[in-house]
C-alpha cells in the first residue's frame, strides 16, 4: 500500500473557491465548485468575532485554492480585518487571495458610507452621495462567479478622506 504526504493528496481533490461579503450584515460566504454555488454560510455576528472561525471551517471542509473578498467600498473595518486574515492565509496556506468590488454584489446600488452618506457608482468613478431618508443595502452571492469581474489589486479599496 502506497502512502501519500497530504499535499499530494489535495491535488487530486476537487478544488473550491470562497467569495466573502464582509462589509455588511448579515456576513456572506459562499462555496463555489466549477465557479457554480454549492453552499452558502451567513452571520449577523461581528465579523471580527465570526470570520476567522467560518473560514477555517471552510478550510477544513473542502480544498480551497482562490478565495474572493469585496474588497471595497463599505465597512473600513470588516474590508481591513478581512484582509489581514486573507493575506495570512494567502501566505501560509498558499491558497491565492483575489477581490472584487462590492458592486458587484449588489446591482452597483448605494453602498452605505457614514451617516447619511452612500457611495455610488457613476459610470466608472466611484463618489459619495447624501441621501436624506436610510437605503436598504443588500448584497447577494451570485449563483455563477464565473463572470464576476476579479480587480486587479487585492488590496482595501478606500474612498473617504481622512478625518
């Protein structure tokens, strides 16, 4: 009987990729298999105190080789933790890290910026724009990522000046 160090083993398992939604409630994970939605994980928790721990199920689950995130505009925090974790992984797990904009994941509707203040989507330019009565702001996980527009920086896309 043959044996197989682990890492041999993986390359010949299917391989899964994740897309994270982490700038709004609830969280989103999905579990993507030939780029088609096998599985979707949510929170309403904090993603400081849930993501690490849906990931590493995640890892643990299934063969990840590509894991997607929004990587902006919205929560500064969720996109910068998010990063951090993702980078870690990318760097110890040789798992690829890749990021797409949360406009994608929304219809490119208004993305909630600070106060009364939305982040929207003209063209290709990305401003702020107040509104006076609170948007609704949904993001869903596509049924195919096969599509979906990948950016060529992974890194946090910010769009509000410093205070």
């Amino acid at each position: 009987m043959k044996s197989y160090r682990v890492e041999s083993l993986k390359k010949h398992l299917p391989k899964y990729k994740l897309l994270i939604v982490p700038i709004a409630k609830p969280l989103l994970i999905g579990i993507y298999k030939n780029n088609t939605l096998i599985e979707t994980l949510t929170s309403a928790e904090k993603t400081s105190d849930i993501l690490l721990i849906l990931i590493n199920q995640c890892l643990e689950k299934y063969n990840i080789s590509q894991i997607i995130y929004t990587r902006g505009p919205g929560s500064y925090m969720a996109i910068k933790l998010t990063y951090i974790i993702l980078k870690t992984i990318e760097i110890v797990k040789d798992i690829e890290c890749k990021a797409c904009s949360a406009f994608e994941l929304n219809d490119s509707k208004p993305i909630k910026a600070i106060g009364n203040l939305y982040f929207i989507k003209e063209k290709e330019t990305i401003i702020t724009k107040k509104f006076e009565q609170s948007i609704a702001v949904e993001f869903t996980l596509p049924q195919s990522i096969h599509d979906l527009i990948l950016d060529e920086e992974s890194t946090p896309e910010y769009m509000l000046a410093a205070v």
